[in-house]
C-alpha cells in the first residue's frame, strides 16, 4: 500500500527562522550631526583596526571572536574609521526580524483560526499519524511530539533518524503539521495546536507499506488508547486484515480519518481503507471550494476538506506546499482531536463533525455532508 499523495510543484519556502536586515546605510551618517551617536558593526583586519575602533567608541557593546566589534561612536568618527585600511567594514547595526507564523489557508477556511481565538486548542488528545513518520526535530511540532513506533524502518541516514519513528520521506509531517503545527509565531499553524501527536511509522522512505505493516499500526494506536488516527494513504483493493484492525480500533474508541483516494476525476472510486464504514472517508477540495480535480469522490465520502496547495511542515525544519487527499485528512484528524478534548466519544466526534459541516454545493459523494467546519463543531461562531 502507498502513500496517498497527488504529485505537484512544490514551491520551497525557507527552512529556517530569518528576516530583512535594516537598510539604513552608514555612508551618510557623517553629514548629520557629528555630535549624533550610532551603533555600528565594525570588521577590522588587524589589531591596528581593533584598536582603532575601540579607541573612537564612545562605548563598546560587543566583541566578537572573530574579528568584529559593536561599538557606540559619534557619527563624526565614522568617516574616519571607514577610510581606514585596517577595517573591513562599518555598518550600522540594524534589526532582522523573525517571519511571522501564517495561517495556511485551508486552516482558516475551516475556521480552525476562531476555535484557537475561543481557546481551543486540542489539548488533552492524543493524535496519531499513520504515515512515514514524523520529524522529531521540527520546531513547529516538537513541543507536541508524544511516543512514537515503527513497524517499518527509517533509512534515511543519521540526520533524518534520530528516532527509529523519524520521516525519511517527508510526508508524514507534512500531514502532522497540519493536524497540529504548534501556535508559537513562527512557520505555520494547524488545525489542532496543543494535542499530542504520535507518530506511526507505517510506510518506509518511498511511502510504501505492507496491509500488515498498516494494520499493526491500527491495532497499536487502539492499544495505547488514543484517540484519532490520521491515515493519508490508501489503495485501490482492499486488505481484510487491515478491515479487522479498524474494527478493533474502532470498537475500542478511535476515531479513523482516511484520504478517499487521488483517482479523479472519477466516480465510486474512493480507496482503502477510506471505504471502509469504520473510517471517515475525506475528499479534497481547492480554495474556491470546487472539488480538487484528482479527488476521488463516491458514496463512501462523509465529508470534504481543503487538500489543494496546502502549507505545512517538512523534515529539517522547512515547509512546502503539497496537494492531495492526504493534505485533507489531517485537517480533519485535527478537528477530530478538538472534539475529543472536549469529552466527545469517536461515535459522537464523527456525527458532530458531519453534522456541522457546511454545504457548499457539491453533490454529496463529492463533499459527502459538506466542508469541514472547526468552529461550527466546536459550537462556536465563525
């Protein structure tokens, strides 16, 4: 079995927290008031440029191992140190700036964005994702990260399996981001932000996995007693041994989000384990709230979420922008989990879900009882 995934261009944002540095130059500082301080960076070549630049500061706020100092000097001084042949450089030492968290947009079409404003976060829930593992390292989801299991191995090096449960592939966190991507100003946020997400390490570093190797994932997350598991993969036949671990995880109070499949455009073609009655089988929509065109739609479909174009998490830090079912399923995975924060059982988290999602206009193996709506479900105003 594979995982689900609809293959797209992939615009690569930054992988690390950085900024704009100020512009103000230096060059014209002596052309104010030469009695006027400024702070100032200076790199010097030797210690005759050291000394130079202690001896003109007015006040000396840093030096550096290398071969720099900040310093607070009068601006008259600052010609002089700039035509000084044993300094580097003098530039003002301006401000970089952290980049602000952004709200991907199918978190906010959900309203996911109002339960956060009303305080609801997910804590208390436990969320597993059943996929190729997630990176323990991520700065958007390792405050959320609980225990984790394998039952295929990571291969991706040192670097990408610190934990025998880490991603070697990348779509396990991105599907774990949005679910859960922590709420602390930077990167992206998710769905649910404050539960407890576990990683099932189900599919190896292709994204591939045996119906066995996914059951036993099943079965173990029923065993800990958690309570949603998030499942983006799938096939076009199914596996009874996989049917059995859902209607074990299911009877002991799980609650089963799946991806319907990426075969559209198509009629009554939705996957596994997606059609399976135990599982919430969830098709993908785009943000004009038409159906996304390699969605697999049918009967089975109980509800529709955004998995066009979606932001999230990526391993080693970054984010990437991917497409598929799979990026819907996990939009409803974290939804799942604000409910069952809130005391709902698995029954009544899936009724509730699809008892408040909003009609938007597609016929109903399309969008199954309409788009997934956080705020609604959590009996909240949008």
């Amino acid at each position: 079995m594979s995982r689900d995934t609809h293959p797209v261009d992939r615009r690569t944002v930054l992988k690390a927290v950085g900024g704009t540095l100020a512009t103000a130059g230096v060059s014209g500082l002596a052309a104010a008031d030469p009695d006027d301080v400024v702070e100032v960076n200076v790199g010097f070549s030797n210690g005759r440029g050291r000394t130079a630049a202690l001896e003109a500061a007015s006040d000396t706020v840093r030096e550096f191992a290398f071969d720099a100092v900040t310093i607070r000097v009068p601006k008259r001084a600052v010609s002089g140190l700039q035509r000084n042949p044993n300094v580097r450089y003098v530039e003002e030492n301006g401000e970089m700036h952290a980049l602000a968290q952004s709200t991907p947009w199918g978190i906010d079409r959900v309203d996911a964005d109002v339960a956060h404003d009303n305080g609801e976060t997910g804590a208390g829930a436990d969320v597993a994702i059943l996929d190729t593992g997630i990176d323990s390292d991520h700065p958007d989801l390792q405050a959320n990260l609980g225990d984790g299991r394998a039952f295929v191995s990571c291969k991706g090096g040192p670097n990408s399996c610190g934990q025998d449960w880490d991603d070697d592939n990348d779509h396990g966190t991105h599907c774990a981001g949005t679910a859960d991507a922590v709420d602390n100003n930077e990167g992206v946020v998710g769905v649910s932000t404050e539960a407890t997400l576990h990683a099932v390490k189900v599919l190896d570093k292709r994204g591939s996995g045996s119906f066995s190797d996914i059951a036993a994932g099943v079965e173990y997350v029923a065993d800990q007693g958690w309570d949603v598991a998030s499942l983006s993969l799938g096939a076009s036949s199914g596996s009874q041994a996989l049917r059995d671990a859902g209607q074990y995880a299911y009877n002991n109070g799980v609650l089963l989000v799946a991806a319907a499949g990426n075969d559209g455009p198509c009629s009554d073609c939705v996957g596994y384990p997606a059609a399976y009655p135990e599982f919430i089988a969830v098709s993908a929509t785009s943000a004009d709230d038409s159906l996304a065109s390699f969605s697999s739609t049918g009967s089975e479909v109980e509800i529709a979420a955004p998995g066009e174009d979606v932001n999230s998490t990526v391993p080693g830090g970054g984010y990437d922008t991917f497409s598929g079912t799979s990026m819907a399923c996990p939009h409803v995975a974290g939804a799942g989990g604000q409910l069952m924060a809130n005391g709902y059982t698995n029954t009544e988290a899936r009724q509730q879900l699809k008892d408040t999602a909003e009609d938007i206009g597609l016929s109903d193996n399309e969008q199954g009882s309409g788009l997934l709506d956080v705020a609604a479900a959590l009996g909240l105003s949008s």
